[in-house]
C-alpha cells in the first residue's frame, strides 16, 4: 500500500512538473513577439482603416451614399422632415438631410491629420489582448481612449463645414418654415452637436471595417510588420 502511494506520488509530481512545462512553453510563445511590435502593428492596422476607408467618407457623397454611415434624422428633426414634406416641401427636405452629409464630408477632410495623430500618440496598455480580441478590439479602443478629445477637436470643424457647404442657412430657413406652421411644436435643435456626434461615429465604423479586413483576409495585410503581427491571431 505504501509503494502504490510513493509510485502515486512521483507520478503526480511528474504530471504537475509536466504541466507547469507545458504551460511555461505555451504562454512563452506570445512573449517570443515584444509588445512594441504588437503595437505597431495594430497601428498600421488603424491608420490604413484611415487611409483605405476613411478617406473614402471626404468624397463626394461619402457619407450620404454609404449606407454603413449615412447620416439621419434625430427623432426630433423625423418629424419636421415629415411636416414639410405633407406641405409639399420635399426638396427643401432632401436637401436638409444632403447638407448634414455633406458637412461631415467635409469636417472628415479637414479633421483626418487629427486622427493619425491620435493613432500615432495612443498607446497599448496590453497590445496583445487587443491583438487576439474582437474584429474591432482596435479600434474600439482608439475610440474609448480618444473619442472626448476628437470631439473638442472636431466639433469646431464640423462647424465651419456647416458655413462651406451652407447647411446652416438651409437648416435656419427649414426650421422657421416647420415652426410657422400652425399646432407644431417649435424645435430647435443642436444640429452641430449631432452632426458631430455622428460623423465621428462614421469615422470609427469604417476604420473598423479595414480592422477587420486585415484580421479576416491575409491579403489585406500589405506591410512584413501587419503579415507578422496578425499571424499570430491567426493561430489563436
């Protein structure tokens, strides 16, 4: 009985040593990749969401016709749209929605340098966790880490875009025309807060949509550090 026990023993000894083996050799190969090439990696991985997808959003038409981003109403202004066009007013109502599109449009050309700036400043408090993460762990958390500052950045942009492509005389001249009508109640609302809001949501969808490219199809990873990085997801 005493022999089975020692030979129970040493072959549980030999299976705890076995394990903490395996699980040294296991949880060392993460580490055989430094966490500042990680890191670059998912850089890369975000400034080319902001190259390949985000500059499609400056083009004419980028968000108004891109139905991933497009920009509608907020519930308060659904029910302005619908008064105008129940008085015949459905071009004045098209080209309200058209020049909150076109806005962003614009702010987006003008504001892109602020977000690979922000890629370029981020830093990875555990790149491998994100690496092996959601399809947008990336870029989930450039927006978490960043979205306040972008937006007192942005907000600005957005304003003077709404002067250029002349959204705020259209929006000016369709909310007189919505409050003048009788038994409507009167609106007011922040339409650059929300077109900001907005557009800045557009912009983090489609840096998503190249995240996940990359993740999903080896091809899109166009540099030796993106090839190498996102191997190792691969194998997860």
């Amino acid at each position: 009985m005493k022999k089975f026990l020692f030979l129970s023993l040493l072959v549980t000894l030999f299976t705890l040593q076995s394990c903490a083996e395996l699980n040294q050799v296991v949880s060392s190969l993460p580490d055989s990749m430094s966490s500042e090439t990680i890191a670059n990696g998912l850089k890369q991985a975000l400034n080319k969401g902001i190259d390949t997808q985000v500059s499609k959003l400056t083009q004419k038409d980028g968000f108004y016709r891109n139905e991933l981003v497009k920009i509608l109403l907020p519930d308060e202004l659904a029910r302005v749209d619908q008064a105008l066009r129940n008085i015949g007013l459905g071009n004045l109502a098209d080209e309200g929605l058209k020049v909150l599109n076109h806005a962003a449009e614009d702010a987006v050309k003008e504001a892109t340098p602020i977000f690979v700036d922000a890629v370029r400043q981020i830093t990875f408090a555990d790149a491998k966790s994100i690496l092996l993460g959601s399809d947008d762990a990336a870029t989930n958390y450039l927006k978490n880490r960043t979205q306040t500052a972008l937006y007192a950045k942005f907000h600005p942009v957005i304003q003077s875009s709404f002067a250029n492509v002349g959204a705020d005389q259209i929006w000016r001249t369709i909310i007189e025309r919505y409050n003048s009508i009788p038994l409507t109640q009167n609106v007011n609302p922040d339409l650059t807060d929300y077109v900001t809001q907005e557009a800045l949501k557009g912009v983090f969808t489609m840096i998503a949509v190249e995240e996940k490219e990359i993740r999903n199809n080896i091809a899109a990873r166009t540099t030796p550090v993106l090839r190498q990085v996102f191997a190792m997801q691969d194998n997860r």
